[in-house]
C-alpha cells in the first residue's frame, strides 16, 4: 500500500450550516498509517469534520486533502462506515448484499456483483466475525453486529483511508474489541484509520494520535501528549461562549452585541 | 351484468390489460418509493398534475394525447423541485414542503378547470376517479388492432421503467438504503434520486387516465408495502408487489364488473384487502404469526408447570396443585393423552412425565440458585423470575450454570437439585 507522509490534510477548514460556523479554522495534519481518533464533547463537531472530509457537507472555507490529492482524485481509495442511526435498518437486504455495496463504485455502471465481488465480500465477513450470518435480514442483527457489517463493507471497498463515524456507540464489548482488532490490522497493512470516538477511556489503548475537537481544534498529537489535564479541561469545560454568539451573529447577518 | 358478447369480451379485456400494465408500473416505482419513506410523495405529484394537464389541454393538446402527457410530467416535475426549494431555502420540512407543494398546485388545477370549463373540455371526476372503463374507447391503430392509448402509454413507461430498473439496479438500492455512504463512494446520489422522482412522474402520469389522481397512490404504496411485509429481500420484495398489484387490477376489475361499480375503486379496495391479508398471514411478524407464537407458548407454559407441580407434590413439599383454568385443565388432558400423566383422579406423573418434570424444576432451582449467587435479590424474590425463565432454559445452558454453581448444593431455599439425567432404571409398568 502506498501512503504518502500525510494521510489526510485539513488546511484553515471551516464547515458552515446554513451560513451559521459550526467548525472553525481547523487546521490539522494526519500522518498516514496510524489509528486516528477526532475526541472530543456532544455537538463539538467531531462528524461534520469526518463529513467534511469526504465532501458530504460543503466547507464554508479552507481545503482537504487526502493522501495529497483533492478528494475527487482519490475517491475510489477512500472509505466511509457512517453512524448506525443513519439507515433504515428493517430496509429488506440481507448481511451479504450490504456488503456486496462496498464493491459498486468500483464496479462501475452496468457491471453486477460476479463471484469475485461475492468471494471477497465472504472473505471481509469472516474478517469481522459474522460469516455465520451472511444470509440474515439486517434488521435481525445486534447492534454491534450492524456496526461490524457497515465495518465489512467498508472493507469490500479495499481502501487506503478509512474514516469511521462513532463506530462503538451502542456496541457490546465483544464487538468493540472485534472492531478495533480489524482497525489495528488495517494500520498493520500502512492504511490509515479516522475514527470519531467518545470514550476516552479506550483512547490510550488502542489510538497513536488524537484531535481533541470542540468547535475548533484543541491540541493534536500522539495520545500521550494530547491527552492531558489541561487540554481535556479546554476540550470539554464548556461551550466557548463567543464562537456561539459571533456563529448567530454571522447567521442572522447582524453584530454581536 | 354485461352481456357476454364478444365485443363486450374485448372491451374488458383491454380495460383489464390497461389497468394491470399500469399497477405493474407502480408497482414497481412504489416499491423504491416505499423502502425510502417517501410513498406520500407519490399522492404530492398524482395531485400536482391537474393544473398542467389543464394548461396543455389549453395548449390545443387532445386529452390523452401526447402533448398532455408531457404537461402533466412537467409539472409532476415542478412539484418535486417546489419541495425541494421549500425545504432547502424556505427552512420547511420535507413532508411540510411537500405538503404546501401539492396542494397549491392541485388548487391552481381546480380553479383552472372550473375557469376554463368553456375552454376546456376536462372533467374534474375523471380526474380524480379516472374511467377505467372507457379506457377501451380510445384506441390507435398498431398492426392491425385497435389498442387503447391509455394502455400504450402505460405499457411504454412500463417497459422504460423496468429497462431503467434494471440497468441502474446497484444505485437504485445503494442510494435507497444508505444515501450518505453511497455519496461518499462516489455514486452519484443527487441523479438518482431525480430519476426516482421521474419515473414516480412517469408511472403516475400513465395511471392517470385509467385510475385517476387519487387511487394511483393506492397503487404505488398499497403493493409494495404488502410486499415489504411478505419478504426479507428488495428484488424479491419488488416482484411480489408487481404480482399483487397485477392479481389486485385483474380480481377488482372482475369484482367491479360483477357488482356493476367503479373499477379503480374496487381495484383499489382489493389492493387494501391484500394488504390486510399480508398483515395478518405475513411469515414472522404477521398478526396471525405473533399470535400463533404467543398462544403456543402459554400452552407449553401451562402442560410444563402442572408437570413441574405434580413433581413437587412428589417430592413431598406440597400437595398438588387441582387444575383450576380451562387452559390448565386442557393442559391436564394433553398430558394424560400424551401419556405424561396417569388417567384417574389421583393421576400422578409416569415415568416420561417425571422426567419431563424433572429437567423442569431444575431449570427452575438453577435458575434461582443462579440469581442467588449473582443479582442482589431477596430470597423471596428469587420465585416469580424463575417461574419465567424455567421455560426457555436448554440443556447446554443448564449445563454451564451448574458449573458455574459448582460445590453449592441445592438451591437458595434449601431444596435439592434434581440432576440433568437419572441413572436409567428398569422400566416399571405405570402405576394405575
């Protein structure tokens, strides 16, 4: 796999929502291969950063690169595991279909899925522990076994950078520790991994670099220098009172009082 | 009733081929439709079409005619793109959006025909109810035989909606299941989202004539979401409403002839009959499904806890419990029947029944035991839980709570655990 000193560059990014800031000025460089994880409070912005990157909401302003390209170039080496809330999950597909999509963008236009596509997408379920229910209706599934089959198609997709939104949130500890085993294998191969993660408690386990996000960037850096006293109590003490107040200002088109 | 002429025998025909080819068409539409929670939209749009049939009629087109068609696609077209601007700059939601869209549209239409009804020669109820009936009265000519326009528009987009089902098939469901994550992929999601919407346009737009603006929502949604109950998978979701939708057209048709009554309407009646057939007798999670599963474990519930109270009263704790519910009694009977129970008034177990009863009540006293050691409970709260959970234990779980309970005897109440298996002894002729 061939990964160039940065995995993933954000130069001066802001990310907007209507014309209200949400994210501001970030400016953060991610090395490639290592498990990267965005910490950071509820509403910080951890997933419009992820979003952002993979072009899903617009930046208000600022640049990303990925693997040192634009992200149009380098698409088809980029993977995304989105939240579990975000699908219907009673939608009438079986495990095996779900990953199966991991391979469409690849397959291009008219092209179905032949025996290569399902041999593979047979060989990412074994990777993350669900062979056994490769024919089962999704909805039928434990939420950590959801997450492990997003994980899976993601897979399909044989990608360099893999970015994952909050993928242990509602998943039973045997599934969190299956699911951070595939990431580690991953790193192994010199892919890179972004993780938006909320417990800190797994961070110095299983993480080589954090950015500590609330609204802007706090620190960034390997988790022992990151994860400090001081840099958590300015990540989660509270909301910055004038980043809210100039956002609404900016929304409404007025002044800040 | 019609006579059974042979003219007559045509007309029918082609009214029941119009009608199927349509629902066929909406089906299949619906289906998508459904999966992604939008099948109100199609109600938006079969609305939303009155004012431009009106204005193309206007126009000089021939109602039914080609120009019509295309106003009536226009402005089905308008109306997603009126949602879509409600909801990105006018801050509304989706469902809201719609909702102002398609009214206002269909408000316009009315006023229009009321207007212009010296000019135009439209009428509202054929509209809103459609004629399926006089389908067979406008015809072309192809190849020799009088086919009614209104199937050749439907049996065209149909024939365009399968082609393109079928070669966008992979971002048709990628795009419906996981929008996000098919955009990141580099699908392109915006395109086949509008596609959707126009070919929900074109199938509405077809139906219109034969069915009219308000039962072609019965269409799209009533099959597809009969089907999403019947079956696990998309593809086959998609041709099981195809299916129903066709038998629905074909059975209300012949209804409506027999009872000398609105076809669409019956069509659309029988199409709620099928779902309510698939909500009741759906595999699983059908009414008849859940209550089928529900009443047949009270069943084993009730024969396993009058065995597990005959064991009891053997073991000399307590005298046994009479059969007092019908459903206890009934329970009574089957086990005498299967043998589990000796016939007559004293009837204690046999040797099957004890068995049975045994692996019960240690179920039970394991279960308590179980708690016992690893939930802070009082001990006389340690009952009501394993009554419950004495039904569902198997012999592999057991086994591995017993190990987990190694070297306590007995359970919390001081009464011994009957073992998983009894030295076999002889056989003894059950005691009369």
């Amino acid at each position: 796999m061939s990964t160039t000193s940065a995995g993933l560059e954000f130069h001066d990014v802001t990310v907007a929502y209507g014309r209200r800031p949400v994210l501001w000025n970030v400016d953060l460089t991610v090395p490639g291969a290592c498990l990267f994880g965005i910490i950071g409070p509820n509403g910080a912005g951890k997933s419009t950063l992820l979003k952002a990157a993979l072009g899903l909401v617009p930046l208000a302003g600022g640049e990303v690169r990925i693997l040192g390209a634009p992200l149009e170039q380098v698409r088809g080496r980029v993977g995304y595991v989105p939240q579990r809330e975000s699908v219907d999950w009673d939608f009438p597909v079986t495990v095996t279909d779900v990953v199966l999509m991991g391979t469409y963008a690849r397959l291009g236009w008219l092209r179905r899925p032949g025996p290569r596509e399902r041999s593979l997408a047979a060989e990412c379920l074994d990777r993350v522990g669900l062979a056994d229910v490769a024919d089962r209706q999704i909805g039928r599934l434990s939420g950590g076994q959801q997450q492990r089959v997003f994980l899976a198609r993601a897979l399909a997709q044989q990608a360099d950078v893999y970015f994952l939104d909050e993928p242990m949130a509602g998943v039973d500890a045997r599934s969190q520790e299956r699911i951070f085993r595939v990431l580690s294998d991953l790193r192994a191969e010199g892919r890179l991994v972004v993780i938006v993660h909320h417990d800190l408690r797994s961070v110095a386990e299983w993480f080589d670099a954090v950015a500590l996000i609330d609204m802007r960037l706090v620190a960034t850096g390997p988790v022992a220098e990151v994860l400090t006293p001081e840099n958590l109590r300015r990540t989660y003490a509270g909301r910055l009172d004038v980043l809210d107040e100039i956002g609404r200002a900016v929304a409404e088109g007025g002044r800040t009082p | 009733m019609m006579e059974f002429d042979s003219t007559h025998l045509w007309m029918h025909f082609w009214a029941i081929a119009t009608a199927a080819t349509v629902s066929a068409g909406c089906a299949l539409v619906g289906s998508f439709l459904v999966v992604r929670r939008l099948s109100l939209l199609g109600d938006a749009i079969s609305h939303a079409v009155l004012p431009g049939i009106v204005l193309a009629v206007l126009a000089g087109g021939r109602p039914g005619g080609a120009g019509v068609f295309l106003g009536a696609v226009v402005a089905a077209l308008v109306t997603v793109w009126l949602t879509n601007l409600l909801g990105t700059h006018a801050g509304l939601a989706e469902d809201a959006g719609a909702g102002v869209a398609f009214t206002t549209l269909f408000a316009i239409g009315v006023v229009l025909v009321s207007a212009l009804a010296s000019r135009v020669d439209i009428d509202p109820g054929c509209v809103l109810y459609g004629i399926l009936e006089l389908v067979p009265f406008d015809t072309v000519p192809i190849l020799g035989l009088e086919v009614p326009r209104a199937l050749l528009a439907a049996a065209t987009v149909l024939v365009v909606l399968v082609v393109a089902a079928a070669l966008c098939w992979k971002e048709l469901v990628f795009t419906a299941f996981d929008p996000a994550a098919a955009r990141a992929a580099g699908l392109p999601v915006g395109l086949v989202s509008a596609g959707l919407l126009v070919a929900t346009s074109l199938a509405t737009v077809a139906s219109f004539e034969a069915v009219g603006a308000i039962l072609v929502v019965a269409m799209l949604a009533v099959p597809a979401a009969a089907a999403e109950l019947l079956v696990r998978r998309f593809h086959r979701m998609l041709l099981v409403a195809v299916a129903l939708g066709v038998a629905g057209s074909i059975v209300g048709y012949l209804a409506a002839w027999h009872f000398n009554t609105n076809a669409a309407g019956m069509i659309a009646v029988v199409l709620g009959i099928e779902y309510l057939l698939a909500a009741l007798w759906a595999p699983g999670d059908g009414i008849v499904a859940r209550v089928v599963s529900r009443e047949s474990l009270r069943w084993r519930v009730a024969c396993e806890d009058r065995l597990a109270s005959l064991w009891r009263a053997e073991e000399g704790d307590a005298a046994a419990l009479a059969p007092r519910t019908l459903l206890d009694r009934l329970a009574q009977a089957r086990l005498v029947f299967g043998g589990r129970i000796v016939p007559g008034r004293a009837g204690g177990l046999t040797d099957i029944g004890r068995e049975e009863a045994r692996v019960i009540v240690r179920s039970h006293r394991l279960w308590e035991a179980w708690l016992g050691r690893h939930v802070a409970l009082p001990l006389d709260h340690l009952h009501p839980p394993a009554e419950w959970i004495e039904h569902h234990l198997g012999a592999e779980v057991r086994g591995r709570i017993a190990a987990d309970l190694e070297g306590d005897e007995g359970d919390p109440h001081g009464r011994d655990i009957p073992p998983e298996e009894f030295p076999r002894r002889p056989a003894e002729p059950p005691a009369r």
